[in-house]
C-alpha cells in the first residue's frame, strides 16, 4: 500500500473522530469506502492508539475510540 494511501486513511479515521467519539460499528460503516474492511481499520486504530494519536475508552458503560490532542495536531499537521 503506498504511503499516500495509507495517510487518506489515517486522516480520514482522524477527521471521524475529531467530530465525536465513535463505537466501533459507526466508526467502521463511515470508514469502509476509504479503509477497505474492518481488520485494516482496526489495525490503523491499534497503530494511533499504540502512537498516543487517539484512546479506546469507556464512556457511559460503553467502549468508545476518540481523538486526543495529539490525534488532533497530527490531523491539523496532515490536512494542510
């Protein structure tokens, strides 16, 4: 996969959740065009949440991935 398309993707996961806090369904069915399937979003989300870029936390009783301040400079950074 070529290093552009992985940043579309990566920007894209970052923009859904710099609206709101996404579970994983959601998250997934706004994702799929750009990202492919569910095992690659997954593995984006694991390589941000390993890089501090975004959290997998529990809000309300229910788990929840969202941006955190450093997901947000990355996506300002990639978006100009």
């Amino acid at each position: 996969m070529s290093f552009e398309k992985r940043l579309e993707q990566i920007r894209f996961i970052l923009n859904k959740l710099s609206r709101q806090p996404l579970r994983w369904t959601p998250l997934v069915k706004a994702s799929i065009q750009v990202c492919g399937s569910a095992p690659r979003i997954y593995y984006i989300l694991k390589f941000l949440e390993r890089k501090a870029f975004v959290t997998h936390e529990s809000l309300e009783g229910k788990l929840y991935w969202k941006i955190t301040e450093k997901g947000k400079t990355l996506l300002r950074a990639i978006s100009e």
